[in-house]
C-alpha cells in the first residue's frame, strides 16, 4: 500500500540531497552547445563544451552547495545550487567562432560523476563577439508538494 | 533542473536508511491501525487520529535500521518500503472486547509516538466486530512521484 508521507520524510529526502552534495568536493556547472533533451537518463557524455576562449566551467566549492526550502508562492519545495548570491556567468574572451551557442547547462558532481541535472536555457545564447556573456541563473531543483507519497 | 537517475536513486536510498526517521538503530518506528475517521497528509499529526484499541491491536514494530528501496518495474517509481516484520504487517482480532470498531487506516510513527511518517486510509473501512477476523497491511511504501523533482 502506498502510504502518504508527512513533511518530516520529505524534509528528509532534501537534507538528503543537500548532504549527498556536501560529499562531492565540488559541483561542475557546464554548458554545452549540443542539443539535448533533460532526462533523468541523459548521458553527460554526449554533451559537447564550448570551445571559445575564455568558457570554463562554474566551479561550486562552497558550503552547502544545496540550499533548500518551501516556495509558499508556488506552493512548491526547491532546491537550489550553490549560496543565495551565487551568480555564474560565462564569457568569451576572445574573437569566437559564431556558430558556438551555447543551449544548455548541466551539473556534474566532482567526486560521484553523477548526473545531478540538466536544462535547456529558455533562450539559446550564441557567443560571436569577444566579451558574449550567458548569465545562468536559478540553478534549482522544483519540487512537486507531493513528489514522495 | 532534471536530476539523473543516480541522484534520484541515492535520495531514495538515503530516506530507506535514514536513522532520525524511519531507519533508526534502535527503537524503530510502528505501524498502528486507526479507529478514527482521519485523512492522510503532509502536516498529519499524532493527534489528528486515535488508534484502534480492541485487544490485540497493538502496533506493530518495523524492523530496526535501514529499509529496502527499488524501483517499481511497472511503474517506474522509486520505492522505499518498510522490511516486513515476522508475521507480517497483520492483526487478528481474539476477544470481542471493544468491538465492533471501525478501521479506517493506518498509520507509521516513530517509536516514541510522537512524529507521524505517513498514512494510509484502506479503500473501505474494515469493520471488525468478530473473533477470527484480520486486518492486514501487506506493505508499507512510499513512492516518489514520478518527474516530481524537475
């Protein structure tokens, strides 16, 4: 029988995923310029980097690298990377080559390899001109009220 | 974000093993059959039901430390449930005393009995009014809900 949980097992289940990101000593934000489609089962492996001068990927280094909480505007849990005023950016540095547009972003962790997600960005950002910047904001988790029932 | 199958996978095996909820070492959690009209939710609480109390109706304990976790072949969705203990998640009633009572479902608590984990309401109430009769639980899961993390 399928049980309902209360609010103290799904608090648990996102201490849970915060203490498994603690374990990894870093979290490696990457874009990529491949096309792709979010799945639990995606393979980062396919997802091809930028190769302009000046992309590197964002480095999470800091603690917790997950925070989260209840949304009561959207009446939703979350879980967000890295620290409330964390904001990553990247940049080219140099004349780049204009077909590199950049899609989407995902997150690997630095000692599990683990997938820990992937999105499209909702515009893709192309990079042709020195300083071209992609901001990525919200790195998060959106957590349905009722995802453990 | 959409997690990866590894990060739904571990956040299924940490609640299985979480000893401050329902995976403790020591004194585990119970199972307890509920003689109140109740409904199961988020922000259950102990006092929002009342237990059953014919004789043989104790709550029953799980298995101390971690529980079993998998994934639903059918369904897909990640599973954690609770070890069954021996003789099972099963009440049977021996004396008329107390009867006839209703039971509307059951709920899982800390041992202590004072932090619900979760209910389940049965898909009618069981009246029990005889010796010889059961209520039974065959199990006790929680499923994740499936693209509930995006």
């Amino acid at each position: 029988m399928k049980f309902v949980s209360t609010n103290v097992l799904r608090l648990s289940c996102l201490a849970a995923l915060q203490a498994a990101a603690s374990a990894n000593s870093t979290l490696d934000v990457r874009a990529t310029i491949t096309p792709f489609t979010p799945s639990p089962s995606l393979d980062p492996d396919t997802l091809v980097p930028p190769t302009f001068s000046g992309y590197v990927p964002v480095i999470v280094d800091v603690a917790p690298k997950f925070t989260y909480g209840w949304d009561s505007a959207l009446s939703v849990w979350f879980a967000k990377l890295g620290p409330a005023n964390l904001a990553f950016m990247y940049f080219a540095d140099d004349v780049v080559d204009p077909t590199q547009i950049i899609v989407g972003v995902f997150v690997k962790g630095g000692d599990d390899d683990f997938l820990w997600g992937s999105y499209l960005l909702d515009q893709p950002r192309q990079f042709a001109a020195e300083w071209d910047a992609a901001p990525v904001t919200d790195v998060l988790y959106t957590i349905a009220q009722n995802f453990l029932q | 974000m959409i997690p990866g199958n590894a990060i739904l996978n571990a956040i299924a095996e940490a609640l299985a093993a979480d000893p401050s909820t329902i995976a403790p070492l020591l004194n585990p959690p119970k199972l307890g059959l509920v003689k109140t009209a109740f409904v199961p939710g988020p922000n259950l609480a102990i006092t929002d039901y009342t237990l059953a109390d014919f004789v043989t109706s104790t709550p029953i304990g799980a298995i101390a430390g971690a529980q079993n976790s998998g994934i639903n072949p059918v369904t897909l969705e990640r599973i954690v449930e609770m070890k069954i203990p021996a003789g099972g998640w099963r009440w049977v009633v021996t004396s008329t005393t107390n009867l006839p009572q209703t039971i509307y479902g059951a709920v899982l608590y800390d041992n202590g009995g004072t932090t619900v984990y979760g209910a389940v309401l049965f898909n009618a109430p069981i009246l029990l009014d005889a010796v010889g009769q059961v209520c039974e639980v065959d199990a006790v899961q929680f499923a994740f809900l499936i693209n509930g993390i995006q």
